[in-house]
C-alpha cells in the first residue's frame, strides 16, 4: 500500500553533497567516509512521513512510495537547508575573540550564535552565520524498511529520534509508560526534547490518552 502522510516507517538513508557524505544511517559508511559519531545509535530511523523528521524534500519524496522501495532524489536548497543568505555574513573585529581567528573556525557571538569564519581581512573578521550546507543541493539514496504500528516502537522511535537513546516502554488501556533510565534529568538532550516526544506522541498517536513517565530511585546497598 502506498505511503501517505502521517503513515510511520522505518527509513534508511545516506546523504551527500558533492559526492561527499554528511549523514548517513549505516554506521560502515560513516566510518568509511570519516563522519562516524561513537555516540550515535546507527540503523534505520523510525519517523512519521509528513512530520519532518527528514529533509523536507526527502520527506515528500517518500509519499506514495511502498516498503521495499529503494531510489535516489536530488533536493535543492529550497526543500533542504535553504539558500546562503549574504545577510548573515557579518564582520566583526579580531579584538573581540579571544581566540585568534582563523579560517574554518567557529566562533560563537551570544546576540547571533555561532558562526564560521571564511575570511580574515587586517583587524576584521567576517563570520558566516548560515547553516553549513546553506545553498547546497542534496542527493539521497534512501530505502524504507518497514511500515512500524507498534505503539511502543512508534514512542521509541520518536525518542531515538529526538534524544538519541532507547528507554523502556510499555502501552495498556490507553496509557503509555516510559521508564526513565537512571541519571536522565542530567542527559541535556532528553530535557531539551522531552516536551516534543511528548507532543507528538499524543498528536499522532491517538490510542494513547495518557503519558506516565516514571522515574525510580533506589538505596545503595551497603558492603562489608
């Protein structure tokens, strides 16, 4: 059957710029194209097609297309990172850093963000704030896996989306339970997404009605 918007699959990917790659699913292709993060949770991603949980061009691509369906795409700007706005090339002087700037370095300005500097000219330094592959066109090779309708795989994907991680979970009558794993309100990138897993779970997931989080502590045992 067709895939249409709202559908959740699990997805594999690689996508380059150039023939370079930059991302990918396969944890081999990272390693061999030198991008391999040892944090990272490889193999194929669960998301919502029309969700964004892709590039926007990608996204779109894989609406009407079946499980087993293997392609390519090309995706301009427009539906990847945008275009490279000369706006957001900005100078600055050199005295203001504390680092002596050099090409290829990012610098962080607290009212704009980080930035990349691309040129250093006497006592100026111009610092380019648009996303790195702003203005680039995209090429995917892409293959969906499978179509996921398992409530609990659902939620974990969105978790491994957001927070890069897996937890425990389990669904009955309506409510959805995710076990915390020790030391998580010190994991950074769950406290910044855990609003958003939450959000959409109960937005796209209408069997769930209710969402516990639970979180257990328990007393050292004493040695000796």
């Amino acid at each position: 059957m067709p895939l249409q918007e709202g559908d959740f699959i699990t997805l594999s990917y690689t996508g380059s710029i150039a023939g370079t790659i930059f991302d990918t699913t396969d944890e081999e292709v990272a390693k061999d194209a030198g991008i391999h993060n040892p944090e990272a949770l490889y193999g194929p991603v669960t998301i919502r097609v029309g969700s964004h949980h892709v590039i926007l061009g990608l996204d779109e691509e894989l609406v009407g297309k079946e499980v087993g369906f293997e392609g390519e795409v090309d995706i301009g700007p427009d539906k990847a990172f945008g275009p490279h706005d000369p706006q957001k090339v900005e100078a600055f002087n050199k005295n203001a850093f504390k680092d002596k700037p050099k090409l290829g370095m990012h610098l962080k300005v607290d009212e704009k963000g980080e930035g990349v500097v691309v040129d250093v000219i006497g006592n100026r330094v111009l610092l380019d704030f648009n996303h790195p592959f702003a203005g680039k066109e995209l090429h995917y090779q892409y293959r969906i896996e499978s179509e996921v309708t398992a409530i609990e795989e659902k939620v974990n994907g969105l978790i491994r989306l957001y927070a890069g991680r897996d937890m425990e979970i389990a669904f009955a009558d309506g409510v959805l339970t995710i076990t915390l794993p020790p030391g998580i309100n010190y994991d950074r990138r769950w406290v910044l997404w855990r609003s958003r897993v939450i959000g959409e779970s109960l937005e796209h997931i209408p069997e769930i009605n209710e969402i516990t989080l639970v979180e257990t502590f328990r007393r050292k045992e004493e040695t000796g």
